[in-house]
C-alpha cells in the first residue's frame, strides 16, 4: 500500500495509507488500541495521526466544561471518551477527541460497549483541530448521524448541527445545552495555560450559575 507522511507545524506526525480494507481498519485499530494516536477511516483511506500535548489539554478542558455544563444542567449525559465511532455499511471511521450520548443518554445507559448498527450514534462529538486531518471528518461525523459537533482550532470553537438536508450547518446555540454559545466557552478555554483545573471549572461553574440560575449561589 502506498504511503504518505507529512509533519506539521505542531509536533504531530500523520501517516496515510491507501486501498485498506474495512478488516485491515479494524486489525489495526486492535494493533494500535493502547496507542496514542487517532485514526480515521474513509472508504478505503486510513489516517493515523499521534496526538500533542497542546491537542490533549484543549480536549480535556472542554471536556471538563461538558461534565460542568451537564451537572450544572441537570441534564443526562453519558461520555465514552474518544472510542471508535464506525459503521462497516458506511465504509467509514473515527475517533472523535470526546463524544457524548445527551438526547439518548436513557437509550444507552448500563452499555459498557456501543454497537452503531443497533445504538444511537453520540449526539454531541468534540473535534480539537490543533493540526487538522487530510480526511473530511465532518463528513463521517455525518454518515454516522452525529448530531452535533464542536470545533476548536485554539482560536475559534464553533458549533455545528446536522440538518434534515444531511449537511451541517453552523448553530449559535447549542443543541445539548439550550442557550449555550460557543463564544460563552471562549474565556475559559483561554485560562488553560494560565491557572489549574481546578480554577477553572470553579470559574466556569460561578458564571453558568450566575448566567444560568443553575445550582446554588456561590459564596
């Protein structure tokens, strides 16, 4: 199979293979599971690519601020990470940065694994762009049927909805979390290399509160 490897400007190592066979996808997805890389699979093309420091911390804060958002909500949600979200019948594969059930949290609740021909796909996917795929994620995000994805390219996050129309559109609001805009989580992705965790969901928690009427007051 021939072969392609590129580096870009962050620390970021990408190899695309060409003609792999849904079961080459899946034997080397088992190879690679305890790696930490990402791959995505499109109709016969596979990228892998390793992760940065800098794509790791922005994933985990707004993971961090999902969980806030959900608890803050009182809104069912249920996470599995960056598992490998793939349909055989869509030739197609990923693996989102995180991904949540929200809508259809009831529908998965107890599963331990997920199976997209019987279960609902993630209603909300998160994409940290760092260092941006050669392949057409968003595409795949919609042939899995996935709801709604963020995007974060460390400047801009934006929000997007899969319409009726089966292309996505981008949203002001968010769809998991009604009244929510991408420019409300700006401030606190941008506290990621000043203060601790800690520091920042206790920020981010105040001002949902304040801006939401959510919990109770903090002192």
């Amino acid at each position: 199979m021939p072969t392609t490897i590129l580096q870009a400007a962050e620390p970021v190592e990408r190899l695309v293979l060409y003609d792999v066979s849904w079961r080459d996808y899946l034997r080397l997805g088992r190879m690679f599971c305890d790696r930490r890389l990402r791959m995505t699979y499109d109709r016969g093309t596979l990228e892998i690519m390793t992760l940065s420091p800098r794509h790791e911390r922005w994933k985990y804060i707004l993971g961090r601020l999902v969980e806030t958002l959900a608890e803050e909500f009182g809104i069912q949600i249920i996470g599995f990470g960056s598992m490998t979200c793939k349909r055989r019948k869509k030739r197609r594969g990923l693996e989102p940065d995180e991904c949540y059930w929200v809508a259809n949290a009831a529908a998965i609740r107890g599963h331990l694994d997920i199976d997209l021909r019987v279960d609902p796909p993630p209603d909300l996917a998160m994409e940290v762009d760092v260092t941006s795929s050669s392949l057409d994620r968003m595409g795949i995000y919609r042939a899995l049927g996935v709801v709604e994805v963020w995007r974060f390219d460390g400047k801009t996050l934006t929000f997007s909805q899969l319409q009726p129309n089966g292309k996505y559109s981008r949203i002001q609001t968010s769809v998991a979390f009604p009244g929510l805009t991408a420019a409300d989580l700006m401030p606190f992705l941008a506290l990621a290399g000043q203060q601790d965790d800690h520091e920042i969901v206790k920020a981010f928690r105040a001002w949902v509160r304040q801006r939401f009427g959510t919990g109770n007051p903090t002192p």
